[in-house]
C-alpha cells in the first residue's frame, strides 16, 4: 500500500520574508518560474498522491487560486498563440474534487495544523510535505516524495526524510535519535528517539529532520492531546516521539538537496541552483557570477 493522501500546512505568516510576505502567502514565493507551493503538489503528485489537503489560514486564498483556471488568461494566451504557456498553465490545476482545504484557526504550530487535517484524512497512512523545504533531487533519482512512498511500499512504517547537519544546527530542527541496529538498507535508520530543536550539546545526533514525512493515522490521537513542546508550540516531533511506542518510525537518507526557502539566504540559493538546471539561464548567469564573484572577492571588498 502506497500514501494517497498528503497533507500540506501553509498557515504560517511568513514573517522571516517580510514585507514581501505582507499581502502574499510566503508559499508564492517563486524559486525561478514557480511558487514554492507548486514544487510541494507537483512532488506530491509524482509520488502517486491523489487527494492533497492545504491546511491553510487567512489570507491564503491565493494558493486555491494558483491550481485553479483562469479563463481570461487563457482565452489571452489562445488568440496570443502562446500554446505552450497555456498547456503549462492548464496543467496546473489538478484533477476536479483532489485538493482540500481546512484551516488552522489558531497558530498552535506544525503538529496542530497537521491535526487540523484528521478528518480529511482518514484512517490511513498519509504524506506531509513542507513546501519550506524545497527538495530538488538527486541526477536521474524520483522526486523525494517518491523515493519515500517507494520506500514505504516495503517497509509499511512511518518515516521522514533526514539529513546530516552541522552540530551547531541541530536547534533549527527536529533531531532523530538513531538505533544502535538502524537495521534495513543503509538508507534507513529506526529511531529510538526524536527530539525538537535540541540545543547542540543535548543533540542526540545531527541526523536532522527535512520537511517529508509519510505518517500513521494513529498520530492524530497524539496531536490531539495538543501538548505543547519546544517554542510554546505543538510539535509533529513530539508526537511522533510518542508515536513510537506503538509503531516502529524510520530516517530516510534521500538523494537529493534540500535548500532551505524559510530563510532568505536558502531561498536564493535555491533560486540560484535551479536557474543553473537551465542552460539558458546557466549561460547568462555565469559570466555574471564570475564578475560578481571577482568584484566581491577582490582586495578593497569583502565587507
Ligand atoms: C519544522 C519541524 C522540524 C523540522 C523542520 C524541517 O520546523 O518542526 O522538526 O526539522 O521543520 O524544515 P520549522 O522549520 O517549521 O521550525
């Protein structure tokens, strides 16, 4: 059995992109030609996902807009001629009835906007994707999703995507404490523990939790107890720290890199990296890169 349902939380305010994030939901931000939002769903549905659940808040209509039609723009780009731009554009909107919404009221954080999607959900298995985290995957490796749900196929356990990162790093994150037998392939390490953003001397390791989870349905009982953990908030970590008294919960070691777009510094590298993928833009950007790095790197600069 495969998840077919994914859950997507993008209530939060976004202030770290402020003002760009006044008016405009922080999950239309566009690493080069897309909202990050449109790389979480397009993901999802690589993965075989067919129902996608936004846990969204005020202000957010624009994300129901984005995978909607827009008549007027396309009768625009039919008498324009412009038929590649309007096939991507009617692409976008996914089949009728498969995008849900639910709002989180109150911001009581990720593990309670996750719970706010219970009863879309179901009982079973689903995904969450954290469109924060943009995941672009290894030369010739499935979107991260997919390498997940291909994963779960076998192993039928919860899980969530890991990363190794720097011990100083370990209290931006939820941070997974391994087994001594990861047991299973060299991709997957059982958790004898998971702890929310711990201070780098109380880390149990730096394997760092990444925005991709494929989780029980039992998890919903536990968020429903709405105990709050690190930051005041109810944390999907603490849950499924206490999820693992009933169930086995495994890392996953994806192929790919995770670019950071809740942070501005991320953001631009991810815009950067794809651009790259781009021969097009890879071959304007680099003389400029070079000129740039020249400038920035010479003697009288650098501050
Ligand atoms: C959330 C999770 C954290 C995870 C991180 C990944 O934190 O709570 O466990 O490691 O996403 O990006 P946030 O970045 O929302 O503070």
């Amino acid at each position: 059995m495969r998840p077919r349902t994914a859950v997507i939380p993008v209530a939060g305010l976004g202030t770290r992109f402020l003002p760009a994030t006044k008016a405009m939901p922080k999950e239309m931000l566009t690493v080069v030609d897309k909202p990050l939002i449109q790389y979480a769903v397009e993901e999802a549905l690589a993965a075989g996902i067919e129902r996608i659940i936004f846990v969204t808040g005020r202000g957010k209509e624009m994300l129901a807009d984005h995978f909607d039609y827009v008549p007027e723009l396309e009768g625009a780009l039919r008498d324009r001629k412009r038929e590649g731009m309007l096939q991507q554009i009617r692409a976008l909107v996914p089949t009728p009835g498969c995008l849900l919404f639910t709002r989180q009221n109150e911001p009581l954080g990720l593990g309670h906007a996750v719970w706010c999607a219970r009863h879309l959900v179901g009982n079973v298995p689903f995904a969450v994707l954290l469109p924060d985290d943009l995941v672009w995957p290894g030369a010739g490796e499935p979107p991260v999703m997919q390498q997940m749900c291909d994963q779960f196929e076998q192993l039928q356990q919860s899980m969530v995507a890991i990363m190794t990162v720097a011990q100083k790093e370990t209290d931006k994150y939820g941070i997974l404490d391994p087994a001594e037998q990861a047991g299973g392939t060299d991709r997957l390490v059982r958790a004898k523990g998971l702890v929310e953003k711990p201070a780098p001397h109380n880390a149990p390791s730096r394997l760092a939790i990444i925005g991709r989870y494929i989780l029980a349905p039992e998890i919903f009982d536990l968020l429903g107890q709405k105990k709050t953990g690190a930051g005041g908030e109810v944390q999907l970590t603490d849950a499924m720290a206490l999820l693992m008294r009933q169930h086995p919960i495994y890392g996953f070691r994806f192929q790919g890199t995770r670019f950071d777009c809740g942070d501005k510094v991320g953001f631009q590298m991810a815009n950067l990296a794809l651009a790259m993928e781009q021969k097009e833009m890879r071959e304007r950007l680099l003389p400029f890169l070079g000129e740039q790095l020249a400038f920035w790197t010479a003697e009288n600069k650098g501050t």
